[in-house]
C-alpha cells in the first residue's frame, strides 16, 4: 500500500512539475566563443569552444526575470609554458618537465556547466543580464597547470540580448577559470576573458 502511494505521489509531483514549466518559457541554443589568457608571462593560453544551451525561466517579475541553464560544452585550447622557472628544481625530472611543458600544446576539455542568469529587459527586444556557472570538466592533457582528467570550470559572464519574433540572439562577454580544487597535484589552474556568441529558440 505504501509502494502504491509513493508511486501516486512521485507523477502527481511529476506531473505538476511539467504544468509548472508550461506557466515559463524554456529555450534551446548554441554559443561560439574564443578567449586568451589574462595577461600574464607565464605562459600562453588561447582557446575557442562550442556549447550547448538549455535554459528554463524560473521567475518572472516586473522588472527582472530568474533563469537556469545547462551548458554542455566542447573547448578546444592551445597553451605553452613560458616560463621554464615555473616548474622548480623540486619536482621529480624537472629537467624533462621543463622540457616538455615549454613545448606548444593542444589541449581538449569537455564541460557541464549548470548556470544562474538575472535578466533584466531594457525594452521589448533587448536585454541585459548576469550570468553565474560551474561546472566538471575533463581535460585530456597534462600541463604544469593543470593536471590530466577531472577539473571544473567557472564562468562570470556579463550578457546582452536581442529578442527578434523567432529568434534570441546573444552577444556574453566572460571570465572563465579552470582547476581541480587542489583534488590533483598541479592546481594552479587557466584564467582567461573570452567573448561569446549565440542564438537560442523558444521550445514550448
């Protein structure tokens, strides 16, 4: 009897939770950005990615609305040490590391970002808004930054957006920092400023 309930319970749940999305708008999109590294001597870091956009308003007021977004994400980077005293006698083989690290790199991340947005309308078409996200990551190289496999990905992100009848389209300049919240060895992570470019189009 109690299993029966439960299961009765979870699609009443289920189910006011599709009635709930139908009261706010959900939007499927897809961004373009490419970026470089905040100034530094350190080293080079520039990179492009695609990601993916799935986005629900949550709430709606008068002069702001709340929205959640999922950013799946592919970022293609390159990246060379340039300086070789980064990498200190200390370490195992730093000889061979130095070598290695100061040579240009390819460097693939995959992404899941979960995000926040507070968007407020200047007009009927256009609008401005913050943006919030992190996420894990995978990275397939190792640098003297960051270590091969699992990281995460953070992003402050300052948009801008032009609602056509159709179409959203979105212009996101960002601030983006990777590491791995010291759970591997090297942790000193990417800090780059990118700008970003998108459409989006309501699905419900």
């Amino acid at each position: 009897m109690k299993k029966k309930l439960l299961v009765v319970l979870f699609f009443m749940l289920l189910q006011n939770s599709f009635s709930q999305e139908k009261k706010h708008p959900m939007f499927v999109g897809l961004h373009y950005g490419f970026g470089n590294e905040i100034k530094n001597t350190d080293y080079t870091y520039t990179n492009r990615y695609v990601k993916g956009q799935l986005y629900y308003v949550i709430k709606i007021k008068k002069d702001l609305s709340f929205e959640l977004l999922l950013q799946p994400e592919i970022n293609c980077a390159t990246h060379q040490l340039l300086n070789l005293y980064f990498v200190t006698p200390d370490e195992p083989d730093f000889e061979e590391k130095r070598a290695l690290y100061t040579q240009l790199k390819d460097i693939n991340e995959y992404v899941l970002n979960v995000g926040f947005i507070v968007r407020k309308p200047l007009s009927k078409t256009f609008s401005i808004y913050v943006l919030a996200s992190i996420g894990p990551m995978f990275t397939d190289t190792e640098t003297e930054r960051l270590s091969k496999g699992f990281a995460f990905s953070d992003v402050l992100a300052l948009g801008f957006s032009l609602k056509t009848k159709k179409v959203i389209f979105d212009f996101r300049p960002n601030l983006r920092h990777t590491s791995n919240a010291g759970l591997q060895k090297s942790n000193a992570g990417f800090n780059t400023f990118n700008f970003e470019f998108g459409v989006a189009l309501p699905i419900n």
